[in-house]
C-alpha cells in the first residue's frame, strides 16, 4: 500500500467542485487542484495540497498539472473532473426544475455553442485520461470520478446541452470495460440541485427529499465512489439527486 493517496482535482475554484475537494482531504487524499481563477490556488493552501491556475480545455495546462502532481507526490490514486457548465442558455438561469410552460432555444443554438459544450462536458475527461492513463497502469491502477448531472438521465429543456453529457456515460462504460484489467474504473456522479441553487417552491416540491443537497453530501459520495469501497462499481453513472429523477434503469 502507498504511504500517501493523491486526487489530481478540476474545476475546484467553488460549488460541487470545491466541497469534493474539501472532502477528499478530510478523507487522507493529498490534493492537486486547478480551475480557471486563483481559488483553487487558495484552497490548496488551505487544505495542504497544491494548486494550479488552468483551464482543462487546454492540454498544456492539464500535462502542467499532472507534471507538477507527479513531481510532488511521485503518484495520482484519483482523478475529480468537475463538469462545470458548457454553452449556457440564458433563460435555463431562470428556469429550475419542471416547467411545462418553457419554449427555450433548441435548433436555434449555434454549432459553436455545441461544440463548446463537448469540448466541457466529455473531450477534457478524455484529454485528461489519455495523459494520466499510462501513470495508472504502471502504478498498478487508479479511479477517475466525473461529476456531471442527473440531467445525462432525464434530459430537460431548459438544459438542452446537457444531452452532450449522456456522451460520456458512453465513454465512462467504454474507458471502464478496456481498462479494468488494469486496476482502473471510471464512474459518473450526478448531482441533482444543490444548496447555491435559490429553487423556486415548486421546484423544491419536485425533489422527494423536499431540499438541495449540500456540497459536504456530494463531495462524500464522489469520496466512496473514489475509495477501495466502490473497486467493483465501474462505468456506471451514479445519482445524487434526493430522488428527483423518475428514471427506472
């Protein structure tokens, strides 16, 4: 066994990202983090780890992060790619949960604004795997923990690009079946509302448990899903929604 266990972290700078990142140290993990601001700078410090100034759709940035990573802490156990958002639409901001009564965009979004979306939602998972990849094989194994949204399941109008996510569900279960001989799993998280969301009532009546999840319950499940709890669960997506979605799969 290692002396220490290491999570190389995106998308860490606030939200989701940055309470997976506090979780993570709380439970032994030595932090590499980066996002687009100096937060995730900050946070390192706080939480003993190292940080790094970066956007994950660079390649520089990312082979930067993991080079710094490896020099410090000469192993990565786990890689956290926090989603973020993609292109946005402008009236989905207004529009939290179900409403029958929207007539957002849809054909309407320009191609640059897809394009950018899979740039967010999938090709930084598959940069940063076919970096990190080789590392975990001769080490003898890894885990990558993708947090993206309960909407890859139930897609929803006022989130149209979240559609692109269903495309790394896809590529989890097809990184997850060539690379489990190899001691390594890949898995989705997908968080439903969280506690930064102001939810209008009817949107709050629409999740079972009644209330957002916080940051601490969704940085402690993408920690089991990173741990020697979770070695048989790989290629799967995982939902932390309270209940919201009424999917059976």
């Amino acid at each position: 066994m290692p002396d220490i266990k290491v999570a190389l972290m995106t998308g860490t700078g606030q939200g989701i990202g940055r309470g997976c990142a506090i979780e993570m140290a709380k439970a032994g993990y030595k932090v590499s983090l980066m996002s687009p601001s100096n937060r995730s700078v900050e946070l390192a410090e706080e939480l003993g780890g190292i940080g790094r100034r970066g956007s994950v759709l660079d390649v520089d940035d990312l082979q930067a992060m993991i080079d710094d990573t490896m020099s410090k802490y000469g192993r990565i156990d786990v890689i956290v790619s926090n989603m973020g958002h993609g292109g946005t639409v402008p009236e989905a901001i207004k529009t939290v949960g179900f409403d029958p009564d929207f007539d957002g965009p849809l054909l309407e979004l320009s191609d640059a604004l897809w394009h950018e979306s899979l740039d967010m939602y999938v090709l930084n998972v598959v940069k940063i795997a076919r970096i990190v990849t080789p590392i975990l094989i001769e080490q003898g194994g890894g885990a990558f923990v993708n947090i993206s949204s309960m909407n890859t399941i139930e897609p929803r109008a006022p989130y149209p690009m979240s559609m692109l996510r269903g495309a790394l569900h896809s590529f989890s279960k097809l990184y997850g079946d060539r690379y489990a001989r190899h001691n390594i799993r890949m898995n989705n998280l997908l968080p439903g509302f969280c506690e930064n969301v102001n939810l209008s009532e009817f949107a709050r009546r629409s999740i079972p448990a009644q209330r957002p999840a916080t940051f601490e319950e969704i940085g402690q499940a993408c920690v089991f899903l990173a741990s020697d709890g979770a070695r048989y669960i790989n290629g799967q997506s995982i939902l932390s929604d309270g209940g919201m979605n009424r999917a059976v799969r």
